[in-house]
C-alpha cells in the first residue's frame, strides 16, 4: 500500500469537506490502493451504500482500525463533523507515526549491539573447548532472550491488550515511573487527551461526554485515573479544571483553567495538545540518544564480568597453589 493511515484520512477529511458522500469518499481516498485497510474502506462503503452507519461498519473490521478511530468516527458520524474527525485523526496518526520511527531508529542499535554480544560472550569458553557447540548456541539463545522476551512482553502487552486489562494497568503505573520514558509517556497521554477532548467538543459533545472519551482513548490507565475527576466535574456543572487529580501538571492545569475563564477552551485544548505532543517527541529524541548508550554500557559491564570469571577458573587453580607453595 502506496498511502499510510494518515494520509488515507486526510484525503477522506478532503473529500467529505468537499461535500462527497461518505460512500464516495471511502472508495476516492483509497482509489487505485491495496492492502487492509483500503480493502476494509471498500468494504465498508458497500455497507454505507446499503444504509449502514460508518462507525458500527468499522467496528466490524477491527484489524484495519484501532478502537480510538472507531470512536471518533462514531461522534462525527453524530455530530455531522466528519470532516474535521477524520482530518483530527490525520494529524493524531501522523504523529505517532513520528514518534513510532524515533522509538525504532533509537532501538535499532542497542537490539544490534544485544544480538551480537549475545554470541560474544559465551565464545571464549567455547574457543577454549569448555562447552560445546550445543552448549554455545544455548547460552547465546539465553542472552538473546533475557533482552527481548521482555521487550516481546510489553509490546504485547501496550498493542494488544485494552487500557482496563489488569496487566496493562500494571504495566502503565511501572512505565510512568521510568526515567525519561515515563515523562514521554505521560506529555504523549496528556496530548492525547487534550486533543480529544478538543475535537470533540468542537464536533458537538458537551464537555462531560468529550472529557469521558477523552479519558478513555488517553492510552495510559495512570494518566487517564488523574484526569478523570475532570469528566465528573462537568456531569456537575462545574470547571473541568476543578476535579484534576493533584498529580496532573501545574502548568497543564493553568492553561485549562485559563481558557475556561476566557470562554476560549479549544484554543487552549489546542495549545495544551501541541505543547505535550511537542515535549513528547522531544523526550522520545533524547530516549533514543541515551538508549544505545546504556545498552552498550551495560553489555561492557556483563562482557567485563563474564571474562573475569572466565580468568578466575582458567588462572585460578595456579594462582592458589602458588599461594600454598608461599611464592
């Protein structure tokens, strides 16, 4: 497929502006394109065509479009503001897709720099006929899988299992408390949120349903338990502001507050999800500088480790009985 999801949405938010029938747009934004997601739009517009609605047709096809995207969807699909979700959604995954090449270019090397001591380190007592070849492949398939069944785990864990699971929740609370990745994560939620909360409110939502979605599409349990005193806050007429949990960000909570005194809460909703987005990426930048370095530093470590004890067991014998001969 030619097109990415963002670009797919921004020619669809295009289309739909220009007053197209969703039907029509569906099969125009993926015209001549190949591949699942443009299979499930054509698809999908054959359902429209039959008088289906556009969200419950994309729920059917949940391995072509994430939850968050059904949702949107869903309130622009009630609100008469396609255009403007589908365009929110553009500009939501575009960025991710920024982010997800600064996470993979930082991981890059450090899984490079893993993969190959993984069959260094267990190579001198091989070469010194200590273990076999048996031996030496198992010890380097156990290195490999010290680094990346973890790693497996908590990519399975963040893409496959929803915000409510109980492990997610676990694995969130540890992954906000991480040095610079948890500040990423918690600038990346915040963006999220504030971004929804803006584009639906602007589709039509009253803020107690917009920060509800909000707070259910933030994508960290921990971040979204902050926010959430806001969504009852507004059920009571009161500023969202006012039911943030302490944790929040001093300077997140201002803005807000100050565009809920001004009557101008999208600019500020604006300002709040381009700030966070901004340090998020950011922090991601410096994550994939630091990254690689750690990673070689504590391969040195273990390599160092591993080679005085491979010295203790050849020289040690001789040394001790050097010692016991007084010499």
């Amino acid at each position: 497929m030619g097109l990415k999801r963002p670009d797919v949405y921004h020619n669809l938010a295009t289309l739909l502006e220009a007053g197209i029938s969703v039907a029509q747009g569906l099969r125009s934004a993926v015209s001549g394109e190949s591949g699942r997601l443009p299979d499930a739009m054509r698809r999908i517009a054959d359902g429209v065509d039959q008088g289906e609605g556009l969200a419950s047709q994309m729920a059917q096809h949940r391995r072509a479009f994430p939850e968050f995207d059904i949702l949107i969807a869903g309130v622009g699909e009630q609100s008469g503001r396609l255009p403007q979700c589908f365009e929110m959604l553009s500009e939501w995954h575009g960025f991710r897709a920024r982010l997800r090449n600064i996470v993979f270019s930082g991981l890059a090397y450090p899984m490079l720099i893993v993969f190959v001591a993984a069959f260094i380190i267990p190579l001198p007592p091989f070469v010194l006929g200590q273990i076999t070849d048996a031996e030496y492949l198992w010890r380097a398939a156990w290195y490999l899988a010290i680094f990346f069944v973890p790693v497996g785990l908590i990519v399975f864990v963040v893409f496959f299992l929803r915000p409510e699971h109980p492990i997610r929740r676990v694995v969130d609370h540890v992954a906000i408390r991480l040095p610079l990745m948890g500040s990423a994560l918690k600038d990346l939620a915040l963006s999220r949120y504030a971004s929804t909360v803006r584009g639906m409110y602007e589709a039509g939502l009253g803020l107690a349903d917009a920060t509800e979605l909000g707070g259910r599409t933030c994508g960290n349990a921990v971040v979204a338990h902050w926010l959430k005193g806001g969504q009852e806050a507004a059920r009571y007429g009161a500023p969202v502001s006012t039911g943030f949990g302490r944790q929040v960000p001093a300077d997140f909570r201002v803005v807000w507050e100050s565009g809920e005194e001004s009557g101008t809460i999208s600019g500020a909703l604006d300002r709040l999800a381009t700030d966070r987005a901004e340090r998020a990426e950011r922090t991601f930048k410096e994550l994939a500088v630091w990254l690689p370095r750690l990673v070689y530093f504590a391969v040195m470590i273990f390599l160092a480790y591993q080679i005085f004890k491979l010295y203790r067991q050849v020289y040690g014998p001789a040394f001790d009985m050097l010692d016991g001969m007084g010499l």
